[in-house]
C-alpha cells in the first residue's frame, strides 16, 4: 500500500525533470562571431550555455577542406596543433540539433576530448577553473581525404581570416 503512495521525491521529479546537459567543444563555426554561432543561440534549437575558452590537451591537424572550405579537426592525436575553442554546456535537444546539424556520424563523428581551460567569464558554479582540465565531446572526424594531411594547419578557426578560404553557408550550397 505505501509503494503506491507518491513520494515527496516522487513529485518534485515530475514537477521538475532533471535536464541532462553535456559538454560541447566548438572549434569551427560555431565559435562566437562565426557563420554558425546564431544556430547556438536559436532556443528552437535548444539551450547552449557558454561556459569557458578552451584548448585541447594533445595536438590536432584543424584543416580547411572540400569544396565548401569546412574546418575539419582530424583525430589525429599528436600531429598538428593545440586546437582553441570554446566550451558550451547544451541540453539534449540541443546536443540532438547539432548532430543534425554536424551530419554525426557520417561527416563527423562527436568523441570526448581533453581540453585545458583557458579563460572563463564569471564565477558559475560549476565552470571549470581557469589552467584545469576538463573533458568534453567534440566534432571531428577520421574519415578524411589522405591529402587533407597536407593541408596548412591552424591553432584557431576563423572563417573571415586572411587564408581566404572563405566557408560557403548550407543555404548557399548548390
Ligand atoms: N562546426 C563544429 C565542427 C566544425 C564546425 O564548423 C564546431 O564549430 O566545432
């Protein structure tokens, strides 16, 4: 008979679901000032809650490739770069969109990565501390072209920077 009782615990939970947030490395354009960086602000997205400036632990090849100029960090741990970008914590509707949006699994494929913390805007509970390491998932891919390795590298992705490969939007692809 108890057992069927609703619980205090019970009713707090339905009144107020736990959202599961994840951490979300951004590195390309979906970085602040970046052709993408609306789509993280678009709540019919979901929610994305900046959290710090980051860089990653190991080294990574960031490349401009393919004919839409797409910046594409390859899973080549220790070849390349100390990649920068940006930390996000989204919700799962959001984490579902940028899968989407990402072409996860086929274009690239999300996978943890380690990140040092670089710079932080406020003291939010729960941002990771300024030199810490912390780990989140991020966009990038193993199925690349041989050639690509020999692309020039770099250690921050701006899509307006003076390499000229400017990056062609998805509603400006044919
Ligand atoms: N969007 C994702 C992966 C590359 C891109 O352009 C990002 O900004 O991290």
């Amino acid at each position: 008979m108890r057992k069927l009782l609703p619980t205090t615990l019970g009713i707090f939970r339905v009144l107020f679901p736990t959202v599961q947030m994840t951490y979300i490395f951004v590195y390309g354009t979906l970085k602040k000032g970046q052709p993408n960086y609306y789509r993280m602000l678009d709540i019919t997205n979901g929610k994305a809650e900046f959290l710090c400036y980051a860089r990653t632990v190991e080294k990574y090849p960031l490349v401009i490739a393919g004919k839409y100029n797409i910046p594409f960090l390859l899973n080549v741990p220790g070849k390349g770069q100390h990649v920068r970008g940006e930390i996000y914590s989204v919700d799962d509707q959001m984490l579902k969109f940028l899968d989407w949006f990402e072409s996860c699994p086929q274009m690239y494929q999300r996978t943890r990565i380690l990140l040092e913390v670089e710079h932080r805007i406020g003291e939010g509970e729960g941002t990771p501390k300024v030199g810490s390491t912390t780990e989140a998932f991020v966009y990038s891919t193993t199925t690349y072209e041989a050639e690509w390795l020999q692309k020039p590298i770099f250690d921050s992705y701006d899509a307006y920077g003076d390499h000229g490969l400017c990056y062609v939007t998805r509603e400006a692809r044919e």
